[in-house]
C-alpha cells in the first residue's frame, strides 16, 4: 500500500483557494477580498493583519460561514462553512472585537451557562472549564455583573471565555485588542499564549496592532485592499521591511546630535538638540539597549517609543516587491 | 413668527426624506381601510340604509379620510419631548428664544404636512378609486374640513405634548402613555364613528379631546355634518384646542421652574 | 429527537429578565389587556347598532373575536419580535447567531418571548368561554378537536405569518411597517366575519394569506352555521393545510433571506 501525501500532510484546519468576495453598492462593485490563497496547520497561530476595510473581517466571515465568497472556496476545518455551518461552528470559537456575542443583560454567568447549554456540553464538564477559564481570565468578580455593565476589558475577557467554553480546535478573534488599555493587552495575550501552549489551540488573529502580532504569533498574513502582500514569519516580514522602531528621546539639557550610538541610527534632533529621535532596528537591539548606550552621553528625562504601524509596514513591503 | 415658518418647512423636510416609510405606511393605511370599508358598509347595510347619520357613502368618505388623516394627526402620542425631559436636555430647549411649545408645536405641524400630502392623498385616491365615496357636498365642507383637520393636529399635539411633560414630575410615563395610546384610538372614532357608541358611551367620549382630533373632521368631510352646524363642531374643537395649549403652556412654566429649583 | 436545552436555557433567562422589572411588566400586560378590550369594545359598538354582520350574530362573532386574538396573541408573544430583525443586524447579534451550532431561525424565535401579551390573551380567552356558552352548541368529539385544531393551526399560521415578515426584513430596509400591514392587518381582518368582504378580498384572505382559516371557518363549522361557496363548513378542517401552506412559503422567504444576507453582506 503506498503512503500518499495526504497521509503523511495534516489536513489545513483552514484553507482558501482563489478567495473573492465583491460587495455591490447600486453600480459600484468593491473586490473586498481578492483571490487569496492560504493554509493554516493545526496548532498554528497566525497573525492577520492589514489596514482597516483591508478585507480582514470579510475573510473571517467567509470563513465562519456568514458570508458568502463571491468565487473561489474556503474551508475551514476540512468543511465547506456555507454548507455545514454548524458543524463548523461546533469545532470554531469566534470573538468579535466591535460585537458581544454575550447575552447584554444578564448577569456574566448565565451567558455562560447558556453557552454551555447551546454547546450540548455535560453540565459538570461545563462547570469545571467555565471555572478553569474564570479563574484564568481573573474573571471572578465580574460573573454576576450583566454584560452590559462590564468594562470593555472585561468584556473582551469575557468574549474569549465564552469562545473557548467548548474546547474549539480554532480560536478566530476579529479585532480583540482594539480599544484595550496597555494592561488589558498584555494580560489577554498572556492568556492566549498560555492557552495555545496548554491545548494547542490554532489561533487566526486579525488585529492592525503590531504588538499583537510579535507577542501571539509566529506566522504572519499581510493583507492589503483585499490582495495577500505577505506570508511567512515575523522575523521575513521584518527582513523584508525591516522592522525599525523609532526611540524619541527629551534630554536635559541641550546635547549635540547623538551620532554613533551603537546599531542606532540618528534620524533628526530638535530643538537644539533637546528631543532627539533614533532609529533601531528590533531585530538586532533592544530600546533597553540603546537607551543604554544613549544614557552614558547624556541625560535623559523623558523618552517615547513609537512602534512601525500597519501602513509603514504594507507601504515598505510593496516598495520592496516593486524595488527587486 | 417666521421662526415658526421655517420650523413648519424644516419638520416638513425632516419627514419627507423617509420615503420608504411613507410608502410602508400608505400599505397599512390601505389594507386597514380595506376592512374597515367592508365591515362598516356591511353594518350599514345591515342595519338598512344608515346608522348614526352615516349611510354607506358617508361612512366609507369616514374610513377613507380616517386613514388619509392617521398620519397626519398624531393620534398615538410623541415621547420625543419626555425624553428629554428625563435625560434633562429639555433645559437647552427652554434657553432658546422661541417658546418650547410652539417650537415643537411647529415641528409637528411640518411632519402632519408632509403626511397628508405623501401618505393621506395617496390612501384617500384608493379609497376614492376602489369606493363611493362621499364627497364633501360643498366648497365650505372642504374648506373648513381642512381647516378642522389642523385643528385636530393641534389638539392631538398639545394633549400628547402634556402628558410627555408629565416627566418632570412622574418617573415612569410608561403606564399613562400605555393608556393613552388604547384610549385614544377608540375615542376618537378611529375605529368606529362616535355616533355610534350607545349614548353613555358617547357622553364619556365628548368629555375628552380625542373626538376633537379626529371624529369632528370627519364628520364635515364626509358631509354628515354640514351647513351651520359645522360651525358648532369647529367651535368645540378651538376650545379644546385653545384649552390644551393654555394648559400645557402653565404646565411647561410649572416644569422649568422645578427644573431650575431641582438644578436640571 | 431536538434538544431543547439551549432553547430552553435562552427563554427562561428572557422571562426571568422581564419578571425582574415587576412594574413595569405588570404594566404592560395590563396594557395589552387595554388592546384587548379597546379591539372588543369595536364589536360590541358595532353589534349594539345590528344583530347580524355577515351573516353572524354577537355570539357568533364573539367566537370569532376570540379565536382569532388567542392565536394572534400566542404568536405575537413567541415570534412577534421577528421584526425586530433589522435591529438585530445592526446588533451584530445575527452574525453572533450564525458562529453558534444551531439553526438560525430557531435562534431568533427563541432569542425573546413577550410574556406581556398574556394580558390580551387572558381576554379572548374569558370571550372565547362566554361565546361558547351562550352560543347552544351540540358538543361532540369532533367539535371538540374542532376546536383546538383551530387554535393551534390558527397560532401556526399567524406565527408563519410574522416568520415571513422576519425573512422579508432582509429584504427592505426598515420593512417591518410594510410587513404590518400583513401581520396585524391578517389579524384584523381575521377578526371579522368574512362575508362583509368583497370577493377579490375573501380570496386573498382566505387563499393567499389564509387568516380567514384562523377564526371565521372554523367558528361557522363549530356552530353549525350554513356555510356558502367561499366557506363550506368542511373548509374548516383544512386549516392544518392552510397552516402548512403558510409555513412552507414562510420557510421558503426565510432562507431567501438568509441566502441574501451571506450574499449581500450585512
């Protein structure tokens, strides 16, 4: 008996082929998404990122079955989502960063509860990963509060709970962090990270924050004006663009420009020598470092990183392509 | 006064852009005035040739105007003004030069407009095609029917434009607005002509507003109350209308001034 | 065999949110027993000036009267909301549906039941037992299964009725005061005995949107009325037919409208 390759190869827990989806509005017709073509094995966590109304949001919602493509196919674990939509939904946990899918007045719990009933899973099951994933979440104190009433970090906690109550193969979040204050963030990455290690979770995330994509995954699809730009690692994309972060440094006292600072390049200086900014790239040093070796010329009192963000990042890999 | 003008024209705009909604609303008007056409025709014929002054002519002009007028008169009541009494916003209304009342008194008379002429002509033409009706049997019945119609739009406004400022006063409108709105469907003829009701029933209607907001230009526009007696019908309805306004005028003071003791 | 857990766990949360806000509630139902008797008040007037409209005496339309509202009443608290449909897109809350393991419809119809309505159906049903008793009927089995066929066909076609409404809300935006004029106009024009009708409009509401099956037909055939060539008195057995008639041309502008939403996009 011969060994084919789909014996050996993994069936893609999502797969497109040619993906097209056009929305009409009176005679005008947008190509939202347009002929993308990727596979994600199970246990991988991919980022997808790309400026707003890119078609990140589009694609999910084929994929989940809401949308219809207007050719092409899309399957997620190994079904057709138009035609075993529940089935689908079954195996797929889904949280929607601008929309609750939690029930708005009522207290925490009960959505739970509900869910759980929905789900068909056994009550005592159900008790036990909704007070596993409670206590993860540090979500306690919030279970008798109606939904309504929670902060939107507490709300997107709470969306991701309810996402993963039934043990979902794939975890799909749709703008998750969009809104949360820098703690919110760095615990529900924290939590995903920690999810993903414990029971393999695939993850397919759609996000334009850049600090999304460097924490939670090691995978990277660039989306852009519906066309794939990029696939591969994070460490490709920051090869292909480079991945330069920019450190706005107020000094004390007037200073001469800081030239020479070690993998650092000196982008301007300011105000007689007050703000100055520089350039790193993340790949090769650390903002610790360069503040280092800036902190042994000079005295800093203030300082400001700002991040690459999606736009920079799209602009430079298509003056890349078009460069080569 | 041309502040009041402008407000006219502006709630007419407002309105005229729901065009769907208007086309919606003629579906309704249409397929109520079908059964109602038919159930009181046949109660007339029943009953001979007329019931309460109205023969089937008469009382097939009465559900045609009724439903040409349902959305010109706001039968059911507004909460615009409730909320925001509730929410507090009333008070930017009372630091405007023009008068509160009048301001959404204007406001309603632009959106009866607008009503009449996109959604009533439209529902009195198909009745007008699919039936006999009864025309108004003299210039002054059109005349002064039309004039009985603003009337009526006034008198249903004040009224509902006092119980919205019942907010100052009562948290939960809910209950009076409930009431209100069963009531008033019934009092004013909408369903049934007045005339009809057993005369207990009939006294009780004529002690509140609701016939003078849609009963009374009915009846000079299907032509069951002509010649002088119009007048007298007219009459009753500028009191009450002249009635509401004052009240809700001294109600409206009454309420700024718990606003400003309360602190808005 | 369906599970009805998840259902289950949906509409006892919705009941219990409506019970938590007891005045207001019991405000409402006192409300829809204001529709109730304001919609029995237009019969009464009208009987108070005739003894017999089409064919059918005070009694007879009070039988009609309560038949026609118990089963309106019934759906209008299961199904009434489904058009709230557009408010429900805007919610998200249709896109929320489709990421869940269950069948859509069945999601929205037990997304919200509209405990109020009791009110007006606790009237119809005191009307439909003072008809019944005054109105000498010659009780049998088959009067009997008569009745309750009626009511639950008659529920059935009314909650067909507001399904489609839901379906078409995919549609046209804002529809739902297009699609009013068919459900509460069905209900009116249930309420009436058919023959004040002129012929083009028996046919519709017997044939196209089959309201008269829900209260006239039956109640002809329940006190042995004579019939006549638009209501023979066995017509009034078929309104299981009628029901499954209305549910299949619901069921068909449901999926069109679903169809449509994945098609169109929200």
């Amino acid at each position: 008996m011969t060994v084919t390759r789909a014996d050996i190869a993994p069936t893609p827990i999502i797969e497109t082929q040619d993906l097209v989806r056009d929305f009409r509005r009176g005679a005008r017709r947008t190509r939202a998404v347009d002929h993308m073509t990727f596979a994600i094995q199970p246990g991988e966590a991919v980022g997808y990122i790309g400026a707003n109304g890119a078609g990140k949001s589009t694609t999910i919602k084929m994929l989940t079955g809401i949308l219809k493509p207007t050719s092409g196919r899309a399957r997620t674990c190994g079904l057709d989502p138009m035609r075993q939509r529940i089935e689908v939904a079954r195996q797929v946990g889904v949280v929607f960063g601008q929309r609750s899918q939690l029930w708005w007045d009522l207290p925490l719990h009960e959505s739970f509860t509900i869910l759980a009933a929905i789900h068909r899973l056994d009550p005592a099951e159900a008790q036990a990963r909704t007070a596993r994933l409670v206590d993860q979440l540090e979500m306690g104190p919030q279970l008798d509060t109606p939904v309504r009433s929670l902060s939107l970090g507490q709300r997107m906690r709470a969306e991701i709970a309810a996402a993963l109550l039934h043990s979902p193969r794939l975890l799909i979040l749709d703008e998750p962090t969009i809104g949360l204050d820098v703690l919110s963030k760095q615990r529900l990455r924290e939590f995903l990270v920690e999810e993903r290690r414990q029971r393999g979770t695939t993850l397919l995330l759609t996000t334009h924050d850049m600090g999304d994509i460097e924490r939670l995954c090691d995978r990277v699809l660039v989306v852009d004006r519906g066309r794939l730009a990029f696939d591969g690692t994070l460490q490709g994309l920051a090869a292909t663009v480079g991945a330069e972060r920019l450190l706005v440094i107020d000094l004390a006292v007037p200073t001469p420009p800081l030239e020479g600072v070690q993998r650092a390049r000196l982008v301007d200086s300011e105000s007689d020598g007050l703000r100055q900014r520089l350039a790193f790239d993340a790949t090769q040093t650390t903002a610790a470092a360069v503040l280092a070796d800036v902190s042994r010329r000079a005295e800093v009192r203030d300082l400001t990183i700002e991040e690459p963000n999606i736009e920079d990042v799209v602009r430079r890999i298509y003056a890349t392509s078009r460069g080569s | 006064m041309r502040t009041f003008a402008l407000l006219v024209r502006a709630g007419f705009r407002r309105h005229s852009t729901y065009r769907l909604a208007l086309l919606a609303g003629m579906t309704t008007n249409s397929v109520f005035g079908l059964i109602r056409a038919s159930v009181l025709v046949a109660a007339v014929t029943a009953a001979g040739t007329q019931i309460g002054g109205y023969d089937a002519p008469k009382v097939l002009a009465f559900v045609w105007w009724g439903q040409a007028l349902l959305g010109a008169v706001n039968l059911w009541g507004f909460q615009e003004v409730g909320d925001r009494v509730r929410t507090g916003d009333i008070a930017i209304d009372f630091l405007r030069p023009l008068n509160p009342q009048l301001t959404y008194l204007a406001g309603d008379l632009g959106r009866a407009g607008i009503n009449l002429i996109l959604r009533g002509a439209p529902a009195l033409l198909i009745g007008a095609l699919l039936y006999d009706l009864a025309a108004p049997p003299g210039l002054d019945s059109w005349v002064l029917g039309l004039v009985s119609v603003v009337i009526a739009v006034v008198v249903a406004f004040a009224a509902s434009f006092i119980v919205n400022l019942l907010a100052f006063w009562v948290i939960e409108v809910r209950g009076i607005r409930l009431v209100w709105m069963i009531t008033s469907g019934f009092l004013c003829g909408l369903y049934v002509p007045i005339p009809w009701f057993p005369d207990w029933l009939r006294t009780l209607a004529q002690w509140t507003p609701f016939p003078a907001m849609l009963q009374n230009p009915l009846d000079i526009l299907s032509g069951r109350v002509d010649g002088g007696a119009i007048w007298m019908t007219l009459a009753g309805q500028l009191a009450w209308g002249a009635v509401l306004i004052v009240v809700g005028q001294v109600v409206l003071h009454r309420g700024r001034r718990r606003l400003e003791v309360q602190g808005g | 065999m369906v599970d009805l857990t998840p259902y289950r766990a949906i509409l006892r949360s919705r009941i219990r949110a409506q019970l938590q806000y007891r005045t207001s509630f019991v405000t409402d139902i006192l409300g829809t027993v204001g529709v109730g008797l304001t919609e029995l008040a237009e019969v009464w007037v009208i009987f108070h000036n005739v003894d017999v409209l089409g064919g059918l005496d005070f009694t007879a339309a009070l039988l009609v009267f309560a038949l026609s509202n118990i089963c309106f009443s019934i759906a209008d608290m299961v199904v009434g909301h489904l058009d709230q449909l557009p408010t429900y897109i805007r919610a998200g809350t249709i896109d929320a549906f489709y990421v869940r393991p269950l069948p859509l419809l069945a999601q929205f119809m037990s997304s919200e039941i509209s405990l109020r309505r009791i009110g007006r159906l606790t009237v119809a049903i005191i009307v439909l037992a003072i008809a019944l008793a005054r109105a000498e009927i010659a009780w049998d089995t088959a009067t009997v299964v008569l009745l309750i066929l009626s009511v639950l066909s008659g529920t059935a076609i009314f909650s067909a009725l507001f399904t489609a409404a839901g379906g078409l809300q995919f549609f046209v935006v804002d529809g739902a005061e297009f699609t009013n004029a068919f459900t509460y106009g069905g209900s009116y024009a249930a309420q009436q005995p058919q023959r004040v009708f002129p012929d083009p409009l028996r046919i519709f509401w017997t044939f196209v949107v089959p309201t008269a099956f829900v209260a006239y037909l039956p109640a002809v055939a329940i006190l042995d009325l004579p019939g006549n060539v638009l209501a023979p008195t066995w017509l009034a057995w078929c309104t299981p037919l009628a029901a499954v008639f209305a549910w299949v041309v619901a069921g068909s502008c449901w999926r069109a409208g679903t169809r449509r939403y994945q098609g169109a996009g929200g």
